[in-house]
C-alpha cells in the first residue's frame, strides 16, 4: 500500500473513532428540543367516560331528583325543563359559551372576566386539537374538554330551576336561560377556571365548581324565586313531595354522577382524581347521616327526605375541596355543610317566608358557600390538605371569600338582568288557572300520570 493510501486511511479512522466524541460534543452545545404534548389514551378515556357521567347527573338525575319533589300535577313540567335549558345550554356553548369561558385572551384587561370570540363557533378547533392538563406535556383532545365542560353548564342552568317549578313559564325558562348563560355563567367560569381570569390568578381554590356551579347557581335560584313571586297557596296549602321514590332513584344517579363532576376535574386518571373520588364517597356519606341527626335532635324521625337532601348538601360541599382536602377534612366538610344547610332550610326560610320551592338555595347556594370557605381551611397539610409546608390559611381565606363575595353578587345582578328580558318577551310565570290546574296540562298537554 502506498504512504499516501495509508495515510489516508488512518485519517479516516482517526476521524471515525473521534465522532463519538464530536457527537457528544454536538448534543451538549445544540439547544434540547422541547418535548412535544402528548395525548394519553388513558387520561382520554376516563375524561369521556367522566363526562357521561356527568351527563347522567342532568338526565335522569336532576330530573327524576327535582320532578319527585313536585307535586303529581308538574312531574313532566319539572323534567322537560331540566331537560331542555340543558340541550340549550349545549348548543349555546358550542357556538359562544366555549370561546367566552375557555377561548383565546383579550390583550386588555378584559380577560380577566371573559375571553375572546376567536373561537366562536368553535372556529379552528379540529380532531388534532388538544387541551392541557395539570401536568406538563400531557393533553387531551380539545373536543373532550369542550364536552366535559359544556355538561357543567348544563348542569348549571338546570339547578336554577329548582326554586322555581311549579309557576314559571316554559318559554320564560328558555329565554332566561340564553340570557343566564351568556351574561352570568360564562364569565364566572372564565374568572374561576381559565389561567387569565381573575380569581384563578389570585389563587382561588374551586375544584370541580363550589363557586361556579353552586353559589352561582343557587343564589341566581333565590333572586330568581324573589322576583317571581310564590306559588298560589304557599305556605298554607301542603305541597308535599309526590314521589320520594324517585327522588332517592334521582339522589343516587346524582351521587354516582358526581364522581366524574369531581374526579373527572382533574382532567387525568391521576393521583389527584383518586383523592376527589374518597373524598366524594366520605364528605356525602357524612353528610346525609348528619342530616338525619339534625332531624332527630330536632324531634323528628330521621326520613328519606332528609337523607337525600343531606346527600345533595354533601356533594354540593365537596366539590371545591374535591381534589383540596384530606378525606377527613372532607368528611368534616360534609357533616357541618349538611347541618347548616338543614337550619337554612327548617328554620331559615320558614321565618324569611320566601319560596324556594325545592331549596335550590338553601343546599346548593349555602353548601356552595360552605364548601368554598372551608376549602381555605381544609386545604391546610396541618389538616390533611395537599396545601405547601409553608400554607397561609389567612390570606388563603380571604381570596376564597372575596371569590364568593363577587359570585354572588355578579349571579344576583345578572339573574335580575335575564329574568327582566324573559319576562318582558313572555310574562314569565304562568296563569293562576295553569297554575292551579299542573304546568304538565297547562304548559305541555300531557299527564305524568294516567290516572
């Protein structure tokens, strides 16, 4: 072999052994490339499966819940609002709910109340698109958070209607829900949930929707009441539960529900979703025996009613603290939301005579009240709580009241807004003739009863 060849060739292996180290070299100075956001199969299927069973909560639940404390004469009336303001409410979302809540930010200070209209009618939103989560670089698909979400504020509108069946019109229900929505749901979801809006900024803790679905939801139900007027014969004439059998057939469907309200917020198949489930099964199960407690040391005999309505105020108290709080933290929660909503509800409202006429408020507004302010406290780590070494309960307590503070009054403004359209545009409650006859007849030509 010529010298020119062998030189040649051991410069060829001097250069293959040195790329190693020039590879080595290269990877150290060359900027990491950012790993991209993966969707996770698991944390996709249980947030579906989170959202049907959210869905469950509406229809049947809220539905045979609230249509079983009616009287026989309003069973379907009851039931097809609850279903209808929610298929509403579903549409509506799709095509502005979505993008005011969740869509792109203003570059003013708007968006600490409410988003842009980028993404109206979910404009540029695809089967590719993905939603974060919690944790860096896992996502889902945008069109699962989208669904999640619209079932909270179905859900929502929903609840309103509780304070209100048996006398308002069927038109006025779907007026005032388009109204509700637009002006007092969407902004305080955005405020509460989004990462610009306001009280998520200043850290306030809600999370599945102590302030967003229940202070939001029961204290519009109690101005909404107000301004409607009480129902011919109350307090006088009895207005007893028709079926309590469906009621406790529509708490149940409620309290599995609630595991994907709860469990589902997380929005993966986490840790985090593990502590809201124990938390949704102990803080419920406390609650409705304390009711039935209440009622015992009150001199009555601890009935099915109360269990149920113990339920509901546990769920109802929970669902700030679902994923915030310790399992015996929630399980105080619950027993001291459920006997404060039992004195709202027996002595409370009684001795103020205003008609609420399935206590909408009375569990759903004051337990939401309950459950958002003694979040701050049960999410202390001296309590349980998953809160830092270093927690501040006081400041903590303060954001939480000043959130609770600005959704009653923004509910209570807007419910006065929506009801005076829908009255305007339809008169809102009906006639004392379909009143006194059953909206079932009155309002939708059919019985719930053929007898």
């Amino acid at each position: 072999m010529k010298l020119s060849t062998k030189l040649a060739a051991g410069a060829g292996l001097a250069l293959f052994a040195a790329l190693p180290a020039w590879a080595q070299d290269a990877a150290l100075q060359a900027p990491a490339a950012a790993p991209s956001a993966t969707v996770d199969k698991g944390d996709t299927a249980w947030m579906m499966t989170s959202t049907i069973l959210v869905l469950m909560m509406i229809l049947p639940g809220l539905a045979l819940f609230y249509g079983g404390l009616a009287r026989t004469k309003n069973m379907l009336s009851v039931m097809t609002q609850v279903g209808a303001v929610a298929a509403l409410a579903m549409l509506v979302w799709v095509m502005w709910g979505y993008t005011m809540a969740f869509g792109p930010d203003y570059t003013s200070g708007l968006s600490n109340i409410v988003s842009n209209f980028d993404k109206l009618f979910l404009k540029g939103v695809t089967s590719a698109s993905q939603a974060a989560t919690f944790t860096a670089g896992v996502e889902i698909p945008e069109y699962v958070f989208i669904s999640f979400q619209m079932t909270f504020a179905a859900i929502t509108i929903a609840l309103v209607l509780g304070s209100v069946v048996e006398r308002i019109k069927f038109s006025a229900v779907m007026v005032f829900a388009l109204v509700w929505l637009t002006i007092v749901y969407f902004p305080i979801a955005h405020m509460v949930w989004a990462a610009s809006g306001l009280f998520f900024k200043a850290g306030a803790l809600d999370f599945a929707g102590g302030t967003v679905v229940h202070i939001n939801a029961g204290v519009s139900a109690l101005v909404l009441a107000l301004l409607l007027g009480k129902r011919i014969g109350y307090p006088t004439e009895r207005m007893a539960p028709h079926s309590l059998t469906l009621t406790m057939v529509g708490t149940g469907l409620l309290w599995v529900g609630w595991f994907g309200f709860n469990a589902g917020s997380a929005l993966e198949a986490n840790g985090s979703a593990a502590l809201a489930m124990i938390n949704t099964f102990v803080a419920t199960a406390a609650a409705g025996l304390f009711w039935m407690l209440a009622e015992r040391f009150s001199g009555h005999k601890g009935s099915a009613l109360g269990f149920c309505s113990g339920i509901i105020a546990g769920l109802v108290a929970v669902t700030p603290a679902a994923g915030n709080s310790g399992p015996f933290g929630a399980i105080v929660l619950g027993a001291i939301a459920s006997l404060v909503c039992f004195a709202f509800v027996t002595v409370v409202k009684p001795k103020l005579g205003y008609d609420d006429s399935l206590d909408a408020f009375g569990i759903h507004g004051v337990g939401g009240m309950v459950g958002a302010i003694g979040t701050a406290v049960v999410y202390a780590p001296s309590l349980g709580g998953p809160g830092a070494a270093d927690y501040d309960m006081g400041a903590k307590l303060l954001v939480q009241l000043s959130a609770v503070g600005t959704t009653i009054v923004w509910a209570a403004i807007g419910t006065a807004i929506a009801y005076a359209i829908a009255k305007a545009v339809t008169g809102g409650r009906v006639k004392p003739e379909v009143e006194a006859e059953g909206l079932d007849l009155g309002e939708h030509g059919e019985r719930a009863y053929n007898y």
